[in-house]
C-alpha cells in the first residue's frame, strides 16, 4: 500500500534464514520497524514456531540477500 506521498507503507520487516538474518534486523533498527523471523524449518531448531514476531502484522516487507526464482517470497507467504 501507498501513502499518498508514494512511499511504501508497512508495518514489520520479514525474513528467512541466515541471509535474511544479517540484513534485516538492521534494516528493521533504521526504520523503527519489528521483524517477522520464519523459520526454514524447526528440525533442529531451538524454537518450536514457524513463525517469531508480532502478532498483529497486517503488511511487511520481506529481506533476503538474494531473490532469484522466487521461493523465499512463496515461503514467507505460505505461513
């Protein structure tokens, strides 16, 4: 969604994986935004959830390293 200043409106950052991970947080500080982390999986995980952030996210924006065939975005999604 627009504002009517034609800046991006949104209300968390999204992320997947070690990539994510170092671009993301940092983003989400300068922008004074909370980060969705999603889980590539929780096998071997220290955390039981799919899905670590804020509960009422209604938009956000996802951060990945590299975005080529698409599968991080449809994964984000899914959850």
């Amino acid at each position: 969604m627009l504002t009517q200043a034609g800046k991006l409106k949104f209300d968390a950052i999204a992320f997947t994986g070690i990539s994510g991970a170092l671009m993301a947080p940092a983003l989400a500080l300068a922008l004074r935004k909370p980060v969705l982390v999603v889980r590539k999986t929780t096998k071997g995980c220290h955390s039981p959830m799919i899905v670590e952030g804020p509960t009422k996210i209604k938009s956000y924006i996802i951060v990945d390293d590299f975005i080529c065939t698409g599968t991080t975005v449809k994964k984000i999604r899914a959850q």
